[in-house]
C-alpha cells in the first residue's frame, strides 16, 4: 500500500508540474505577443497596389472550394513569410 501512495503522489507532483510549466510558457509568450505589438512597429506594406493573378487566384478559389466542399469563403489573400527589404 505504501508503494501505491508513494506513486500517486509522484503522479500528482508530476502533473502538477508538468501544468506550472506549461502555464508559464503561455504566459511567457503573452507578454512576448503584447510587448511586440506595442513597441514594434507594424512592417510596410508595399504590396498593397499589386493584384494577385487571376489564374492564381481561380485555382486559391478551386482548392478552398473543394476542401471545404463548398461551405469556405475567401475573405482576404496575403503572401506571408518573405519581406524585400
């Protein structure tokens, strides 16, 4: 019985731990969030003139149609993740 009582307090002790750590991570990245969005500034937007392709554009429309099986709705397209700088 005492290696029973033993290895529940362990197991409790553990995901105790396991929850502390995991809350400081997403309050960690909280404040990471807040202190970029309000000491940062927002990154130019030069693209903003330029039309995306209309034959991009019809197969972006194809593919959500058919993945979503008609019920998506495009509402904005960007290119994200490469910056000319």
């Amino acid at each position: 019985m005492e290696n029973l009582n033993k290895a529940l307090f362990l197991l409790v002790v553990g995901m105790l731990t396991v929850f502390v750590i995991l809350m400081l991570v997403v309050a960690v990245g909280n404040l990471i969030i807040l202190f970029t969005n309000r000491f940062l500034p927002p990154p130019d937007d030069a693209e903003k003139g330029k039309h995306i392709d209309p034959k991009k554009l019809a197969v972006i429309v194809a593919a959500v149609d058919i993945v979503t099986k008609g019920k998506g709705k495009i509402a904005n397209i960007e290119k994200i993740g490469t910056q000319n700088k």
